[in-house]
C-alpha cells in the first residue's frame, strides 16, 4: 500500500486518542504512533470525545481479544457518527496485534474502521491518514519489514519522565505451541546498538534516569555496532551503562535459553542493573516444558537460578505460568506447584490456558476442561500471593532506594519503585520526592506494595 506523503505544513489543530491494551511492547508504540503523527498537526488527548484520530493499539495474547476490540469499536463507531452530524470527520485506526491476526476481517465486521495497521507497519501510519483526507477507505497495512519501521521511527520520542521504555528488540523465533507472538509479530529482529545508544541518550537529555529495555526475547538480542561486530545483550547492556545521567536499567521480557552466564555475571558487577528479573518459565512439569516447545527444562530454569543466586544473592525473581494447557495432568500441575513452593517467586503473572488461533496447541484434542482450569489457577495464585506477601514483608526494616515516579490515589501520596520493582508508598513527605531516588526505610509490606518513609 503505497500513498502519497502527508503534509507537514498542517495546523497542529487536531487531536489523536490512543488506547494501548497489553504489553510495555504495545505502550511503547503507542507512543511512538502519537510521535509520527505530532509534525502533521495531531496533538495527544486523554479523552476519545476531543479526539479526530482514535488508535486502538490492540493485543491479542489471551482470551477473547478480537471479541474486546470489536465491541469497543462500537463505541467509537458511536462516536463517528455522532461527529458526521456535525459534519465532521473521525479516522478509527485499529493496530497492534489484532489488526494483524484479523487483517480484513476487521472491515468485514467493521467497515466503518477507516485503517488497519500491524505492529511492524505503524511507521506509514501518516501516509495512511493522508490518503484517507483524500478520500480513500479501509486502508490496510500488515507488513512485516522490521528494519524499515526502526529506520522511519522518530528516535526523539516525546519525553517519558523519569522512567523510559525503549524498544532494543521485537518479535520471536521461539513458537511456544500456545503462543500468538511469532505470527503477530514476526520474526526476531535487534535494532543496532548505535540506534538504542541514541534513543537512551534522548531520553537521559529529557530526564529520565531509570530505562526498561524492551524485547518479546529481550535477552536473545544480538544487534550489530557501527563498525559491525555483533553485540549481545549483556554487552548492549554495558555499553549503555556509560552513560553517566542514567541510573537504572532494566529489561523484560527475558527466555530461559537466551539467559547466558556474561548477563547472568552481570546482575554481579553492574550496579546500574537492578536486582529484578522476570524469566517466564510456564510450567514446572518437563512434560508441559515439552509440549510447549519451551526448549528448557526444569532443571535448566532451576540451574540459572543457582547461577543468578551466586552473581547477585538479592535478586527478585518473577515468573509466568499458564495452567491447563491441553494434557495437563495434575501430576503435571503437582510439578509446577512444586517449583512455586521451592522457589518463592517475588511476584509472577499466572494465566488459564487459553487456545489462540492458528497455535499448534490450540487444534490438540486434550483440552483441559474449563472447571479444572479454574480450579488450578485458584490454587496456584493462592501460593503465589502468599510467597508475594511473605516476600513484601521481609522487606520491612530494610532501607532501600525508591524511584519516586508518580502521585497516589490519596491526597499526599507518593508512589515510587524499589530496586526489586516492588512499588513504595508514602505519605506526606517534607520535600517533593518525584524524580528523585531516595533512600527509604520499608515499614509495612503488604499483598502487592509497601509503605515506607523517608530515611
Ligand atoms: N494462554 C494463556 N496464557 C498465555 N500467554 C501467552 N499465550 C498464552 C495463551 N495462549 C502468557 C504466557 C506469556 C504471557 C505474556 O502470556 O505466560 O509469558
Ligand atoms: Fe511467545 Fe514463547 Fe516467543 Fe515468549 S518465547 S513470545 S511465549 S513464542
């Protein structure tokens, strides 16, 4: 789909609305599609009602997801045609990863929607909107060139504040059986190091002091420099660690294979590098493992442990697992139950297994009923929230550094990270904490936070 070049020269006089679903992935492109449209006159805005443009940045990880984006685009249906009466234009753009596992059935249900981007095609999205100003419909756009959409990308996004999500890699290789990723976006790609450098160095100029690199593998990233030596992501990390304004450094989404010992040596001697780690693992049972295509075993997850132990004897750990995936026995279950209660994960996202189209697991006919799904996931989370809480309390006493990076719901409360991404609330503090990092003595640890005060 090719179209003409928008005008830059336009009035910044109109308004985009983007609602992200899903991933840090998805609010990072997020950002990046109201970055491209900024120089053609398109300011951002909370609300839908002011907006001419709306995004729906979608995902389409677990359940019912193109059912959500279908009846949200009723609303916003509503909505353009109330602005027709006014005689006014509203463009509906549907992204992210639905846009791209449905293509053009988004019009055959939907034909109001005037644009259909996928995630590694959002970079024409200005081209797009000028051709629909010039009067053409349901433009769709599903191409996966991932060097082009690093390349047309703004690298001078607006600023994040003190904490910054940049994209280092996208897309997998790895096809988990139950897993949408490898189809919605792609295969694996790492932006140069030269490029992330520059896009850090934005951000750091903008004042962010803390950086969460992103990546779907984060950790198998193996991007090039500028004079073409392959760089690892443990060397990508170090490189980034010169530069003096930036503090902390995390990364997610990491897979056990791509864990090597120089990052795992790292969590040791990099002090920028937070004590934090989140290493999807799935299941406990070598048999899910299997089925999965995880490429792992148990015992292998339960070695880097010992291994990131040694390096960095404080490390947090968090986790992901997906109970009643197709043939899971409650033996199977016992196993991941087993690995919950030996290692005491700090937090961990837990999912019923749910059958994605066009996923090898979802056509298996051992489908776990529903009942024990749930039944499952009850108990797992039970033990999760338990190891959460007992974690959150152990913390109490200590002194921990907090990046203070938002206001709380209640009046006087600020809201901050701790080096182990636990989020820390105070009340009422003598000077203005946000933005800085400040050393605070834990004193309670509760089911998902702690509250503290300033040392
Ligand atoms: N069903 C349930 N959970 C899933 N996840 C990915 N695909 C599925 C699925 N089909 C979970 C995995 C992954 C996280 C991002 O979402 O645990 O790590
Ligand atoms: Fe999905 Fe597996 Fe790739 Fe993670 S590693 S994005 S779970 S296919």
């Amino acid at each position: 789909m090719q179209a003409n070049k928008i005008d830059t020269a336009t009035t910044p006089d109109k308004k985009i609305f983007v609602k992200t679903y899903g991933c840090q992935m998805n609010m990072y492109d997020s950002i990046k599609m109201q970055d491209l449209m900024s120089p053609y006159g398109y300011g951002t805005t909370d609300s839908m009602d002011d907006a001419d443009m709306v995004v729906l940045n979608t995902c389409h990880i677990r359940e019912k997801a193109a059912e959500k984006t279908y009846s949200e685009l009723g609303r916003v249906r509503q909505l353009k045609e109330s602005r027709k009466k006014e005689k006014r234009n509203l463009i509906i753009v549907v992204a992210g990863c639905v846009g791209q596992a449905e293509g053009d059935e988004i019009f055959s249900r939907a034909p109001f929607v005037d644009i259909v981007v996928g995630p590694q095609s959002y970079h024409n999205l200005p081209n797009l909107v000028a051709s629909i100003a010039e009067g053409n419909k349901n433009l769709i756009e599903l191409d996966f060139i991932e060097e082009e959409k690093f390349d047309k990308l703004p690298i001078n996004t607006s600023p994040q504040g003190i904490s910054a999500c940049i994209s280092v890699q996208e897309g997998c290789d790895k096809f988990c059986t139950f897993c949408v990723v490898p189809y919605t976006r792609g295969a694996e790609f790492s932006r140069p190091l030269e490029h992330v450098y520059r896009e850090v160095l934005n951000a750091t100029s903008q004042g962010a002091i803390e950086i969460t690199l992103l990546g779907q593998n984060v950790n198998g990233y193996h991007g090039k420099s500028v004079d073409g030596n392959d760089i690892k992501f443990a060397l990508l990390i170090e490189s980034l660690a010169e530069i003096k304004s930036l503090q902390r450094i995390r990364y997610m989404t990491s897979h056990p294979i791509d864990m090597d010992d120089d990052l795992i040596k790292l969590h040791g001697t990099e002090q920028k590098l937070m004590p934090f780690l989140h290493l999807p693992i799935q299941s406990g049972s070598n048999r899910m493992l299997k089925a999965m295509n995880r490429g792992h075993t148990r015992e292998e997850y339960l070695e880097i442990m010992d291994k990131l132990r040694l390096a960095r004897e404080d490390i947090a750990i968090s986790s992901d697992f997906i109970v009643g995936f197709p043939g899971e026995t409650d033996e199977d279950f016992a196993d991941t139950m087993n690995i919950v209660q030996h290692l005491k994960f700090a937090q961990c996202y837990s999912f019923k297994y749910s059958p994605r189209p066009g996923t090898p697991a979802a056509t298996k006919d051992n489908q776990v009923p529903e009942n024990i799904k749930n039944e499952r996931l009850k108990i797992l989370q039970d033990a999760i929230n338990k190891h959460q809480l007992e974690y959150n309390i152990s913390c109490v006493g200590k002194i921990m550094p907090v990046l203070f990076d938002r206001e709380g719901k209640h009046q006087g409360q600020i809201i901050g990270k701790s080096p182990y991404m636990q989020s820390v609330h105070i009340t009422n503090p003598d000077e203005t904490l946000l933005g800085k990092i400040i050393d605070v003595r834990i004193k309670e640890g509760r089911a998902s936070s702690l509250a503290g005060e300033v040392v």
